[in-house]
C-alpha cells in the first residue's frame, strides 16, 4: 500500500495549487477565480491527508483539518455566490474589471 | 496496480485542472472542476480516507458544483461573455507561477524520505474512527463550524435578498 512515494503526491498538488493560482491572476470572470481558488484549497487538502498518512498514520489529525477546510470552503462558496449576484444586478457584468468604484 | 491508479488519477487530476483554468466556456469550467474532484477523491481513498472522499464528492461535486452550475444558468454567461484579457497579464502569471513552482519542486526534490511507513491501518479513515475522535478531542472545532455556518447563511440571504427602498 505504500508503494507510491510521498514526493509524488506532493508533486501533483504542488502542480493543482499553481494553476489555480494561473487561473486565479489570468481569469478576470469572477467565477472562474472562485474555481481557481476551490482548486488550490483542494491541494491543500491532498497535503494535509498525505502527511497524515505518511508521517502519523495512527493519528487523524490531517483528516479533520481537511473536513474543516471542505466545510469551510463550502461556506465561503455560499457567501462568494450571494456576493457575485448582488454584483451582476448592480453591474450587469461579473467582470473584475467593471466593479472599480473603489479602485481611485 | 496502485501505482497506475495513482498515475492516472494523478494525470485526470491535471489535466482537468488545467482544463478549467484553459477554456473559454465557464460551464464547461464547472464541468471539469467536477472531473478534478473525483479525481481528488480517488487520491483520498488510495489514501485510505474512504469518509474524507465520500464527503469530498458530497460537499463539492454534490453542493458547490451544482451552486456555480446555477448561478452560470442563471445569470446567462457563455463565452464571449469572457472578457479579454491582456497577453502581458498572462505572461506575468506564467512568470509568477512558473517560477514559485520550480522553487517549491526545487526544494521538495532533496527531502530525504523519513516517512514512518510503519503499519497504516486501513481502516483508518472509516467513519467509526473519525467520528469517535471528532466528539473527543475536536469537539469545539465541530460546534465553532456550526457557528461559522448560520452567519454564512445569515450573511448570504443578508447579500442576496432585493434591496428595499
């Protein structure tokens, strides 16, 4: 069970964490950002549980940060979603670049 | 057996990813985050986490996904709603990422492996496990999320309801 190394694992959410970052500076649809950052919480997430399994594998310590970012993750989507509505009926648009009242 | 599995998991999982942050269309967006996130679950479950995956595609795949699924319908988005985007910001964010990428690749290449590989139950991860250590020791977090929870309720119907005048 144990014949995949740990670095690979680390390879591949370290690979799911920067293009979500890409994504996060080269989208300017704002639910595509919100994607982006749901994909690098998820890398994190393939962390925690990788080194819960690799270095303590009696503890559960890394599983329930995981569960706590999931549902953290599913509060902020709710909130992020309820902001972006308010902003198309304001903006007509969920384009970054429109809402700048407070960019000047 | 599990290393393929692991391999291909780990391709679907980037290449859907990139899929996501590549195309035009944001539904067909959603549509690969979703592909991403079994993926994701796979890798929990060759984790042994089988109760982190199942409430992975429940919470993701099941609730956010289906969220951003109605709001794309509903506020009418297709691609050439997309706006443009300049080639320079693309180029600083493959710059940026890139670079902190290779740095991060760099530095996680010469850890030298003292896993304890020493005997992982594999029915760690089952619900039975999890769920006596949850009302133990991580009760507190357990009801401080409850809490999190109602005022993320509160403040999205706060957000969306119509304004009164």
């Amino acid at each position: 069970m144990n014949e995949i190394p740990l670095l690979h694992i680390l390879f591949v959410s370290t690979a799911l964490f920067f293009i979500g970052m890409y994504g996060f500076f080269t989208r300017r649809n704002i639910i595509t950002m919100l994607m982006s950052i749901e994909l690098i919480l998820n890398s994190v997430n393939i962390n925690f549980v990788a080194f819960n399994k690799y270095l303590y594998p009696d503890k559960l310590d890394g599983l329930f940060f995981a569960i706590f970012i999931i549902a953290i993750a599913a509060a902020e989507a709710a909130v992020a979603i309820a902001i972006i509505i308010n902003l198309y009926r304001s903006h007509s648009s969920i384009d970054v670049e429109d809402a700048d009242e407070l960019k000047f | 057996m599990v290393q393929y599995t692991f391999y291909f998991l780990s391709f679907l999982a980037i290449l859907s990813a990139l899929m996501v942050v590549v195309s035009k269309n944001p539904v067909h967006s959603v549509l690969y985050l979703i592909i991403t996130f079994f993926a994701i679950a796979g890798h929990y479950v060759l984790m042994n986490a089988q109760f982190l995956a199942a409430v992975h595609i429940i919470v993701y795949a099941g609730a956010i996904m289906v969220l951003f699924l109605y709001v794309i319908m509903m506020l009418n988005l297709n691609a050439d709603v997309e706006p443009h985007k300049s080639k320079w910001l693309k180029f600083a964010a493959t710059i940026t990422g890139g670079l902190l990428m290779i740095v991060l690749i760099g530095a996680l290449r010469n850890v030298s492996e003292n896993a304890a590989a020493g005997l992982p139950g594999n029915d760690i991860g089952l619900v039975k496990n999890l769920g006596r250590v949850l009302f133990n020791d991580y009760a507190l977090p357990f009801e401080v999320s409850s809490i999190l929870f109602l005022s993320a309720m509160v403040g999205a119907v706060m957000l969306g309801k119509k304004e009164i005048k």
